[in-house]
C-alpha cells in the first residue's frame, strides 16, 4: 500500500472542510477524487502535500506519517495555472526539474522527451504567458511530474483541455503509470475521463466520504439499471414493469429502472409487437451515479 | 545544489535580466553622470564657457574702492564717471548689473540696478559682494597701518572644543560636516532601496501567489526556504545594483577632472573613524533587510498582484516617516525627536548614522540601537515567517486588517 488516509478531519474553526475520510491508494494505482466544487478534493490534497495540517488523524506514504517523506517524491498539478508567467518554457521546466534534485543530464532528455509527446516543440523558447490555456495547462502538467516523482496529484487535469489534447493528456496518464509505475490521484469534474482512467475512487460530499472502493463495486450498488431499446414502436404509451423513468433521445429510449431483474419481462412484453434494433442492459454511467449521490438528481 | 540556492539563483538571474532592473539602473547612472558633468552640460546649454557677467559701478565716495572689486569666475568690473551710465549701459546690454556707491555717514551704501529682475542667486552674489566690500571700506576709514588692517581682515577665530566629560568624545566641525555628508548619503541610499525593492519583493511574492506557481513551489520546498530565498535573493539584486552604481560612481570620481573629485570625497571619508563606517554598514543591511522582510510578508498576504500597493502602503509611509525625520536633522541633529527615532528599529538605519556622524555622542548608544534593530529583524524575520507558512496559501478579499483575519480563521 502506497497512501493511506486514516480518519483525517479538517476543522476551520466552525467549519469542517473534511470529515473522517478514509481511503488508501495502491502503488502504481490510478485513483479518483470526485466530488462537487467545494466537496473537500483540495483540502485533501493539500493536507497529503503537507501544505495543510490535519486536525485529527493520520496520512501515511508508504507507512511513514507523509509530513516526514521526502517532497521529491510527490508530484502536483493544481487545480489553476501554476506557472511562472514571464518564464520560457524550457527554462520553467528546467527550474522545476532542478528545484526537484534532478540532474542536468536527465533534465535535458526528459524535457525533450516530454516536449515532443505533447507537441510543444515550436513553443519551447516561448514565454508561458503567451501560451494558450491549453498549452499552458500542458506545460503545468509536465512540471508537475518531469522528475517522475513516485506519487502524482492531479487536480482537475482535463480542465481547458480540447478533446484531442485530453486524449494527449489521457495517455500521458497511463504511460507515467505503466513505465514509471507511478501513483496517481486525481480529481475531475468529467466522469467519463474518472471511468476511463480509475481503478478505484472515493465519493466526496461537503467533506464526507460517500464511497470509497472500486467503481465496479460502486456500479454494483445500483445494478444494472439502464436499459437502452432502439424500436419502431412507442414504449412511452405501455405500461412496463419496473421503470422508475423512461426517455426517447434521438429515436432511443433510456429506461430507469427499479431493479435489473425487471429486464426479461421488458424484453417480453416489446419483442412480442415489432423488431428491436437494440436492447442494452447496462450499469449506470459514474456521471449518472455521481449525480444521483452528490447533485441530488435521483435515478 | 540546494534548494534554497536553485531558488535565490533564478530569482537572482531572472530579477538582473529583467527590463526594470537595466531600466532603473541606467538611470541612476545617467543621474550620477548628469551630477558629476553638471557644470560642462550647464555649459554646453548657456554657451558662455563662464565668462563673468559685466558689473558696472559708480563710485561716488571720496575712497578708492577698485582694490576692494576683484573679478571672479561671476563678476567682472567695469568702471564708470557719470551715474547716468549706469542706465543706458544697462538699457543697451552692456552691464549684467550696475552698482551706484555713495557714503553716508562713513558707511558704504549702494544701489543696485539691473535691466530685468535678477535671479535669487545673482541678487545675493552681489548682495555679498557689497557686504564684504563695505567691511573693507569701513576698515580703510580707520586709517589703519597694513599689519593692523591685515590682523582685523585675518580675524577667524582659533576655535577647539573641548569637553569635561572624558568619556565624551568631542568632533571638531569638519568631522561633523563629514558625518553629516556621509550619513545622508546612507539615508539616501537606504530610501532608494527600500523604495525600489520593496516593492519589487512584494508584487514577486503576490504575483507567484496569484499565478497559483507558488502552489507547486511549496510542494516541493518549505515554505521558510521559500521565504528565505526571496528575502536574500532580492537583498543581493539590490546589493548588485549598488555595485554596479557605487562602481560607475568610482569611475567618474577617480577619472573626471584629473581625480579632483575623488581627493574631496577621499578627505570627506578621511574624516571619519572606521567604526562610523562599521555602524553605518551594519545600519543599511539590516535595515534593507527588515524591510524586505516585510516586503515579503505583506506579498504573501494579497491573492493578485494588482493588490500588492494596497499592503505595501503602510510600509512606504514609514520609510516616508524616516526619510523626512532624517532631513529635519540635517538643520540640527540634535533634537529630541531626531534622538527618539534614532532608537525605533524603523527609522533608525536613516537616523541614527546622522547622530553618530555629526553629534558627539558615546559610542553605547548606536550600539544600544544597532542591538534593538538586530533584535527587531530577528524578531520579525521568525514572526514572518510563522505567518508566511499560513498566508501564502490563503486566498481572501478585502482590507490587510481583513486578510490578517482570514489567515487566522482559516490555519487555526
């Protein structure tokens, strides 16, 4: 086990930022942090950073208490731009490369390296301020882990990030994950992007803990209670057992329904009229979850 | 290489390349040019190589008074026999200025003319000039025999002072004019620095603060490395801008005029006891230092950078404080208020090398000062730096007393 937060409790006077959270991160692990704006994600990932203390309870890396390992080994990416404005790029990353004990040999190749995976290279000698939101979220992005530290944060990566520089940004995940075995934690407001990349994931609400394990398991919770049917006839005037909600999107209809074990019947009383072109039992989305158990918007 | 050295040395170098580091260090090298060529470019502009102005007199007293007007560097006489001379040689130019002398009652008197209305400083030129000359022509009515007249002309006293108190040292007045000079200077200088780097401090901390950089900064070092590294860092950018100055100033004082220069300032400095540079050193680092100590705390306070004149205020107002206290005593450094302000650790570093150069005082008492101002840096280097640790990650709006407060609602 790499992280581990153990009944950590963050107080502002009469106001608690974060309450009794815990969770723990394998090494080499790609966890997510999801919760609404305000939900507690930095204040956690600042008190893992030693940048805040905790009220009560303990962080460890690697069981030893966080605030007595080397920084070095962390790695982070704030939520908004951190860099220096009036720096060229080469020489931002070479600063951050350096501050992290890097050696001039490595810093060298790596920023190469990196400058070229995220299609940088015409912008290395230009200054940050002049960069695009996009480009210079990249730039941030690469500071943050140029000295391949053992344990990343990321917070809020994708945001400002066009789809295809996502998709870069994506890959560069996975990659520092599988060739450097990094572990990485990360908070984003795009749940497809938590999906795609997280094995694991804890639920935060004003602070508090509302899951925390495998998103399969969190998928498992609710079932497979999507159903996706694709026909020519109009499922909105029959009575169908077990559907809490039913919608037509672009000539598909999106049931919701109370328990997956309704499915057959469904299936039964729609393929006895007209062809189905599709009939899709599904878990429900991570964005449909985190909306139902933090937004308040029932499934 | 350690942290705090790969801090302090792109902050160094980035500060040295920046456009208002060269900006402001040319121009106070153009200002000490200026200074020093003042009288070739006064030159250059009037065009009269300082040709003497022409002064004509009319001597209507029985004396001969030619021995008493010797042409100078300002004024060259010119003799007339009639007084309506006096008027239509100024109406036509010839005459800057014209003197009508007549005696009443065994005294000099005179009138001075002029075309136009004469400047403050020809008026009283000319003013002297008639004073010393009617002292002479005063000394010629006695009928005097040369030794006499040369012991009453000759007549400076032969002044020492001396003090009972043998633990007081007394300075004659040339030592306190030098001290005066010398001490000025360092006020000067210490008004320029605090000027100019402290808000240069504090705009790179609340800029860094703003731009979210300090964020990854702090991951990977201590918030007191940080804090330390601005501190020194821009300390030495100053330091260096000094050098470069003092060194151009060398160069122009060594070189210019045959050295004539550099021998004046070298007797100035010849004036003065080591340990009056030994004090004024030590008042000018720690009193930059305690300055950019604050410079920094105040920075790590704002959230954007277009917040920092509103917390560096406060700071600026007190160097004001200091630099008008230190003026006051350039009239007379021996007030109380110049004594009061000699001691508090913010104003000190301007006044007390004023007392120490140009009054006579025991030597305990800067001592007794450098020693609270020393305590007082140390003192608020370590409160600062508690603080930093909570501001520099605090974001809030609002009044310095309200982002005082919002640091502490939110790190206890």
């Amino acid at each position: 086990m790499s992280l581990k937060i153990e009944n950590v409790t963050k107080r502002y006077r009469n106001f608690t930022a974060v309450e009794n959270l815990n969770f723990h991160i394998e090494k080499g692990e790609i966890f997510g942090l999801i919760g609404q704006n305000g939900a507690g994600k930095t204040t956690t990932f600042r008190m893992i950073l030693d940048l805040q203390e905790t009220t009560e309870g303990k962080i460890y890396w690697d069981g030893q208490p966080i605030h007595k390992v080397n920084r070095d080994i962390l790695g982070y990416l704030p939520e908004e731009r951190g860099i220096f404005p009036h720096m060229k790029v080469e020489e931002q990353l070479y600063f951050f490369a350096e501050l992290r004990g890097m050696k001039k040999a490595d810093i060298k190749k790596d920023i190469d390296f990196w400058i070229e995976r995220f299609e940088l290279e015409e912008k290395r000698h230009a200054k940050a301020e002049t960069l695009s939101k996009g480009n210079q979220q990249k730039v941030q992005l690469i500071a943050s882990f140029i000295h391949k530290p053992k344990f990343l944060i990321l917070d809020e990566p994708f945001s400002g990030l066009d789809p295809v520089n996502m998709d870069l940004l994506k890959q560069a995940i996975l990659y520092l994950r599988d060739t450097e075995n990094m572990t990485i934690l990360f908070s984003s407001h795009q749940m497809n992007n938590v999906e795609e990349l997280c094995d694991r994931l804890c639920l935060l609400k004003r602070g508090v803990s509302l899951f925390s394990g495998s998103l399969l398991d969190l998928k498992k919770q609710y079932g497979k209670t999507r159903l996706t049917i694709r026909t020519a006839m109009s499922l909105a005037e029959m009575t169908l057992p077990g559907v809490k909600d039913i919608q037509l999107v672009k000539g598909e209809y999106f049931l919701t329904l109370e328990d997956e074990q309704y499915a057959p019947a469904i299936f039964g009383i729609v393929s006895r009229g007209e062809y189905i072109e599709k009939f899709s039992l599904d878990y429900l989305t991570l964005d449909e979850i985190f909306k139902d158990q933090v937004g308040g918007v029932h499934v | 290489m350690s942290k705090f050295w790969v801090l302090l040395r792109t902050l160094y170098v980035q500060k040295l390349k920046s456009k208002p580091f060269i900006i402001m260090t040319t121009l106070y090298i153009i200002g000490l040019i200026g200074f020093t060529f003042w009288s070739d470019i006064k030159e250059l502009f009037s065009g009269d190589e300082n040709t003497p102005e022409i002064i004509a007199i009319y001597n209507g007293t029985a004396e001969d008074i030619k021995p008493y007007f010797v042409d100078d560097v300002d004024f060259a006489y010119e003799y007339v026999t009639q007084a309506e001379e006096l008027e239509k040689g100024l109406e036509k130019g010839d005459y800057f200025a014209a003197l009508e002398l007549s005696d009443i009652e065994g005294k000099l008197a005179a009138n001075i003319y002029s075309y136009e209305a004469l400047g403050f400083k020809d008026q009283e030129r000319l003013h002297d000039v008639v004073t010393s000359t009617s002292q002479l022509y005063a000394v010629g009515q006695l009928n005097l025999t040369p030794e006499q007249t040369a012991l009453v002309l000759d007549s400076t006293p032969l002044v020492q002072m001396i003090t009972i108190n043998a633990e007081e040292s007394t300075k004659s007045t040339d030592e306190k004019v030098a001290g005066m000079v010398g001490s000025y200077a360092a006020g000067i200088i210490i008004y320029i620095v605090v000027i100019s780097f402290l808000s240069i401090i504090t705009t790179d901390v609340a800029s860094e603060k703003g731009s979210r950089a300090l964020e990854m900064l702090l991951v990977s070092v201590k918030p007191e490395i940080h804090f330390r590294s601005k501190v020194f860092g821009i300390f030495l950018v100053a330091v260096t801008q000094f050098s470069i100055v003092g060194a151009v100033l060398f160069g122009l004082l060594r070189f210019v005029d045959g050295g004539a220069k550099w021998d004046m300032v070298m007797n100035l400095i010849g004036e003065l006891p080591p340990s009056y540079y030994l004090f004024v050193t030590a008042f000018l680092i720690l009193t930059i230092l305690l300055y950019l100590i604050i410079g920094a705390l105040f920075g790590s306070l704002v959230s954007k950078v277009e917040e920092s004149s509103q917390v560096m205020t406060p700071t600026m107002i007190l160097i004001i404080i200091a630099f008008y206290v230190m003026i006051s005593g350039v009239s007379n450094p021996d007030t109380l208020l110049i004594k009061v302000f000699s001691y508090i650790p913010f104003t000190a570093g301007m006044v007390m090398p004023m007392r120490i150069g140009a009054t006579d005082m025991h030597i305990a008492e800067p001592a007794i000062a450098l020693l609270i101002l020393f305590a007082s840096v140390a003192a608020i280097y370590k409160i600062s730096l508690s603080f930093y640790k909570r501001s520099v990650l605090t974001y809030s709006t609002g009044g310095i007393i309200q982002k005082i407060k919002t640091v502490f609602k939110v790190t206890t």
